[in-house]
C-alpha cells in the first residue's frame, strides 16, 4: 500500500476537480497499479522521480515516485491541465539539503511577481499618498554572503543570490517566496534580526535538549532528529529522502497522509478547492508548542495571524490521540469563536473523539460563558447551587436566569442606592470593573471585607467613605439580582468555580485533565478561578494561547492570583501567516501611538510587537478621505465593486465599522451599485454570495482577502461613548481596549486593506 505526502501550495481548484482529486489520491493509496491511474514517466525532466497520473480527461496530478525499500512513496505536487501538468512536472525537482538533511521542493517555472508597492506620493485621485522610505536590503545590511547562507544556513544558491540582490520590498519578497518553505522562513528570521543561532534551533535543524519545564520526548517516527546526508550510505536516496519527509523544517512544506483516513482528512480541502485554510503545515516551533509534554501550566502568545489557534487546535488533536480516554476542554471567549474552534478540529481531524457534556470522554469545544452555564445548570445539584451561590455571593439560591444587560443592572443600581458617588465612579463601567476585578474572585459579601480588601491593580484609589458609597452600590445590585432571580454572565462563572472548588476538596474529582484556552487575554478573573478549578494542577493541565494586543475585552490581571503559575513557562510566535507585510506593518502601527503604553504581561514577561513579520507582500494599505459620510460611503462602494469586477468574491470582503449603526448605511450604498451585502450580527452568518458588514468586536477572530475600515473620524474610533466620565485610570485602560480593537480590525485583512473617513481623522491612524 504506497503512502502519499502532499507538497504545500498555494493552488486553487474548481471544487469539482477537488473531488475527483480526492478519489485519485484514494485509489493511489490503495493500490497505485489501480486501473485508470494511468502513472506515467514524463521524458525531458530535471527530477527522474517526477510522474503525472490522470485525475480525469482533463487535469493529471504532478507526482514524485519514491522508491522505498518498504515499498512506493508518492509526493503530490500539484493538479494542472493536461498540458501544463507536462511542463510543470519538466521544471520541478525534489532533494535532500546536504547542509542539514530537509527534504526540499523546488520548481524552476518563473515566480509571479508579487503586487507592486505604490510608489511615493503616488494614489487615486482623493487618496492621501502612500510615503515608503528608501529600501534597505536587510540581509545585505546585516552583512551576509551568498557562501555564508549557503554553506552555513544551507540556502540554496540561486535563492541567495536573489535575495542579496533585491533592491526593493517586492523583489526581496519574490526571493523569499520562491525558496523552499524553510528556507524563506530562515531568510525573514534573518532579516529580522534574529542570530543563526536561534533561526537553526527554532527550525529544529540543530539538537536541542528539552527545556526545564518540558518533559523529554519519547523517541518518535514522526519527528526524527536530524540526520545530515554526511552520515548516511550512498544508496538509498529515496529511502533518506522518505525519512526526511518527516523532518520538522520539511514539515512546513510536506504533510503525509496517514493511509485512507488521511485521504479523508484532506478531502475536505480538496473538495473546496482551496488549501488555503489546511493548518497542517506547521512551523517547527508550533508543532512544538502543539506536541511538547510541559511540567506544568504553559502559555504561548503572538501577534494576530501567528497561528496561536491553529497551535491550540493541534494541541487539543494531539492530546487526544494521546489518551483518548482523556478528558479536554477547548475553550475561549465568545460562541462565535468556539463554533469556529469546533469546526477547525473537525477539518484537522474528523476521527477526534468529541464529548457529550462537561466531564465525558473527549474533546468538549464549548465558549468559557457556556462552559460557566453548563457547570452550575446541568453538573452541580441544587444543595451545591445553593452552598457555592452563599459563599460566591452571599445568599443561597437554586434557580436562576442568566443576565445579560449587566449595564442596564448597574444603571438601576447607581440609582436605587443613592449614594454620593463622584461621576467617575458612578458609572456601569467602573463599578463593573471593581466588582470583577476586587470583589467576585475575592468572594467578598460583606462592607467589613471590602474595605479592608487590598485592590491592587485597579488605579483608581477609593477612599473610605467611597468604598462604602461603592459597596452600597453593590449591594443594592446584588439585591436586585436576587429578586429577579438573575445573575451576570461573572456571576454564573464565580459560582461555577466554587461548585468545582468544592467538589474538588470533598473528593469528588476534577472535570477534565487537560484545559486549552485560546484568545485568553480577553477572559476575566472568574473565568481563571473556573478554568483552574476544572483541572488538577500538574503535567499539561492548562495550556493558553493569547495577545495581550488584542485585549479588547479582558482586563490586565496576574495570573498566579488565581492559582496558575506561568514563570518561566511562556513562549512567543513571531511570524505572521496570515496578513502581508504592508498590512502587517500598519496594523502594527496602530500599537505604536502616543497614547498607548505597550501592554506587558504582569508575571514580568514583556510582550513586545517589534519583531513581528509576515511570509507575504502585498499592495500597501490605501487611506481615503471623503468630504461627508455619503461621499465616504459612496466611495466604499466604488472600492468593493471594483474589488469584485476584478475576481474577488464577495463573501472574502469584510467592511468593518466601530458602531453597528454605521453598518445600515453601508449595506444601502453597496446596493446602488447592485453589490449584494449582508450585516452580520447576532448569531446572524454571512451569505457567500455577499460582502460582510459587521462591527470590529464581531469580526474577532474571522479573516478576508481585502477588508475596508469604515468611519475612521475622530469621534468613533475611539468612541466618544465609551470613555465618558470615567476617571483616568479607567480612560487610559479603555483608550488601550479602543487602541487594539483598531489593530485587530486592520489584520484581519489577508492581501489588501482600505481605510476610510469623513471629517476629523482618528489620532489612532499611523
């Protein structure tokens, strides 16, 4: 039964052709004598290896025979029509790197030219110009040769030479794009920066022994150490070249299919006719984070498009393969991004073992908020509520309904309690914040323990006669819950967390073994004090993947308050997967304002954006400035219809505004000009027959081939409404909340983005 390893591209299939390529490759992994294959030698090639096989009348598949001693070996390269099929599998070659034994691809067909930069000053009429600064080699500049590269990195030479000689952004790109995947990597780690040292050790292409809090690997087949061709016999280069497949740096670039559950993993893919969206090609430092076994409780962190989700989902995949009797919790902040992490699982692997409830066998996908919700309603008994709700709060009760007007609630309770509150504090968003912040992961129920509580963190200082106005305040909020037999979404988390506190010291065990989290930076104490309360501290109990740049809804807190120790176990992600390098640079711009102090993780490890780069170039960002919100309107439609006239389907476009108020409008100006538009809100899904307008909180966590930021004028972004009457301390916070809302709004866009205003622009714009 031959094995079959697919090549990463970037190619694009009709969805039908995908299927009738899915049922090839199942044939081919079955018996590749199979009647109808028709694998053929292909005269005239670079590659001896190179075979095409019929995927029907028109297409054929570009194939590379490995002749194993344990039998054949396919790699899969790519799907053209016939004749193209021929003169691709003429300039495609596949070989073993003599420097470091990484099993490499190379086609010798001309790169396309990446989309060219605007030059200074150059923008449609209306436009604000685009300034780039005078280009500076950064490999050249670093001082490299084209003989260091090659005999210590182990470039290819052509590929050296290219890169040493680009004299601008887009030639330096096509260099870098048309190495062998390790290689353009290595050549940004480079670029960036970064030591030989730390490039070789990050792509595993030196030994590395394991790190204080990671439990050594036991020997695998799937990740062999590396093996340079110096200590292997002459003969048997397909035989090294099969193991080398399984290299890490190959990894990148080469994904072998477990037999006929592999066809049917990648099936999915093929029959969308598009690999863009298959994370199996990992970086070796994810598939590191994905597959490490830690001492204790680990977290990951990177910008947006550093593939931090795709680690985690990997992880969860990992675990689960691992002891499938386990129990798991893949969770994070909203449903929307659960739903997204349940539908990633199951593309990576449809066999993962998914779990019914809270605490069965499996795999259990569920939003932190749900996860609170299913804890207190269906796991603990009524005597539970009733003993957790007294201690959490301060009053038994066994039914309930959640609330979710939490703004509304803390309105009613500034007016019911009636206390000389100064305006920055009489206010839903700070009191909110000191009762989840100092007051429910404290479970303080009573005045004498909130004025003596120390409220470290919080900046805004509350003397004794505020903190009894405050508690009043509270008081009359917890009141009125209690009445209406309601509680917040923090509320339900605080009270799920002692249900499980509880159940843990009375004997009664833990809900699962492992927790992943991902988008951590937005949750909130009770949901730490929910999430350490599931699992036992020990060997691979929690594992969190976060940005504290896009924190656009958590607050800054200490994690080891809560019981989760991370020193010395956090690592980051730097390179960008998903956003080019223009849109990257903007995005990151944004961070870079006067009135943003860098977010730091508060265990004292800096979470710096500086060394963050993208693997794509693309065109630079446009800026419009527009007289009045019609003309601004007007011209976001010209934008997306020419978008469209030119290829770009309509559901791969995104216009993002900051209030959804601004989303109507929009919808309305795309249809004078016939383009289809759907506002996404709710548990509303977007058409694929239409572009999607939503809010910037919406779109967390979604991607687009272009995307417009809408209505960037100075009174929405940040938005006048938020910061009102709040005192400094809560201003500067949500000032940084607005200021990374903004920066995820910009990299959610793949290849091009558009920023558009009427009026005053936003002093958060570079």
């Amino acid at each position: 039964m031959p094995n079959v390893t697919f090549t990463k591209t970037k190619q694009k299939l009709e969805p039908a052709v995908g299927a009738k390529l899915a049922s090839f490759l199942m044939k081919l992994t079955v018996d590749d004598t199979t009647s109808g294959l028709h694998i053929e030698k292909i005269h005239g090639t670079a590659d001896h290896r190179v075979r095409t096989g019929r995927v029907d009348q028109s297409y054929r598949a570009v194939l590379f025979l490995l002749d194993g001693t344990i039998g054949h070996h396919y790699v899969y390269a790519g799907t053209w029509q016939h004749d193209d099929a021929i003169a691709k599998a003429k300039t495609m070659t596949m070989r073993l790197n003599q420097v470091n034994g990484v099993a490499e691809f190379y086609d010798a067909s001309p790169v396309e030219p990446t989309s060219p930069v605007p030059a200074v000053g150059s923008a449609p009429s209306g436009h604000a110009p685009t300034f780039q600064p005078k280009y500076v080699n950064p490999i050249l500049d670093l001082g490299y040769t084209a003989a260091y590269l090659v005999e210590q990195v182990g470039i290819d030479l052509t590929v050296a030479e290219r890169t040493l000689a680009a004299t601008d952004e887009n030639e330096f790109s096509n260099a870098v794009e048309s190495a062998p995947t390790w290689q353009g990597v290595a050549l940004l780690d480079l670029s960036a920066g970064k030591s030989l040292d730390e490039v070789l050790k990050e792509l595993k292409l030196v030994d590395e022994a394991p790190e204080d809090d990671e439990v050594a690997p036991e020997p695998s087949a799937e990740e062999p150490a590396a093996e340079k061709p110096a200590s292997l016999p002459s003969t048997g280069e397909d035989d090294a070249l099969i193991k080398a497949l399984r290299h890490p740096a190959s990894q990148m670039q080469f994904h072998t299919l477990e037999g006929v559950n592999g066809v049917e993993e990648v099936r999915e893919a093929l029959e969308r006719g598009s690999f863009d969206d298959w994370t199996v090609f990992l970086h070796p430092e994810q598939r590191r984070f994905a597959t490490r076994r830690n001492k204790n409780s680990f977290r990951v962190s990177g910008g947006a498009g550093t593939g931090k989700t795709v680690v985690a989902v990997h992880r969860a995949r990992n675990l689960a393969r691992r002891d499938p009797s386990s129990r798991l919790i893949l969770t994070t902040f909203t449903r929307t991004l659960a739903d997204s992490l349940t539908e990633q699982l199951l593309r990576l692997d449809p066999t993962v073992p998914q779990a019914g409830a809270v605490g069965e066998s499996g795999v259990r996908v569920v939003g932190i908020d749900a996860l609170a919700h299913q804890v207190v309603h269906s796991l603990a008994s009524a005597e539970e509520l009733a003993t957790a709700t007294t201690q959490a709060l301060g009053y038994p009760t066994s039914s309930w309904i959640p609330d979710p007007a939490d703004a509304k609630a803390w309105r009613t309770a500034i007016t019911d309690a009636g206390t000389d509150l100064r305006p920055g504090i009489a206010n839903p968003t700070f009191l909110e914040q000191e009762y989840l912040m100092a007051v429910l992961p404290k479970r303080i129920t009573e005045l004498a323990e909130y004025a003596r509580v120390s409220r470290g963190g919080r900046g805004t200082p509350l003397g004794r006669p505020q903190r009894i106005a405050v508690w009043k305040t509270i008081e009359t909020y917890r009141q009125g819950h209690r009445l209406e037999q309601k509680l917040s979404f923090a509320e339900i988390a605080a009270v799920a967390a002692q249900i499980l506190e509880n159940r843990a010291a009375s004997g009664q065990g833990r809900i699962a073994e492992h927790v992943i989290v991902d988008e951590g930076q937005d949750l909130h104490p009770a949901h730490w004090q929910l999430l350490r309360a599931a699992v036992e501290p020990g060997a691979d109990d929690l594992f969190i993947a976060e940005d504290s740049h896009q924190r656009i809804y958590g607050q800054k807190l200490k994690l080891s308050q809560y019981g989760i120790d991370l020193r010395g176990r956090a690592r980051r992600l730097t390179l960008n997967y998903r956003t080019t390098a223009q849109n990257l640079g903007y995005a990151l711009r944004i961070l870079d304002g006067d009135a943003f102090e860098s977010l730091e993780d508060l265990e004292g490890l800096p979470e710096s954006h500086h060394d963050y780069r993208s693997v794509r170039s693309g065109p630079a960002p446009r800026i419009i400035a527009a007289k009045d919100p019609a003309a601004e309107r007007a011209a976001i439609a010209e934008v997306v219809k020419d978008w469209i006239d030119g290829g770009t389907p309509p559901s791969a476009i995104g216009v993002l505004v900051r209030g959804g108020q601004q989303a109507a409008g929009i919808v309305g100006s795309l249809g004078t000009v016939e383009v289809k538009a759907t506002e996404i809100k709710g548990n509303s899904m977007g058409s694929p027959k239409a572009v999607q307008v939503m809010t910037m909180h919406r779109a967390k966590g979604m991607e687009f081939q272009r995307v417009i930021l809408a209505g960037m004028n100075a009174t929405s972004m940040p938005a006048k409404y938020v910061l009102a009457s709040l005192e400094d301390a809560e201003r500067e916070d949500k000032l940084q909340q607005e200021r990374s809302l903004l920066y995820v709004a910009a990299s959610r866009a793949r290849d091009e983005l558009v920023v558009t205003y009427s009026g005053e622009v936003s002093g958060f714009l570079p």
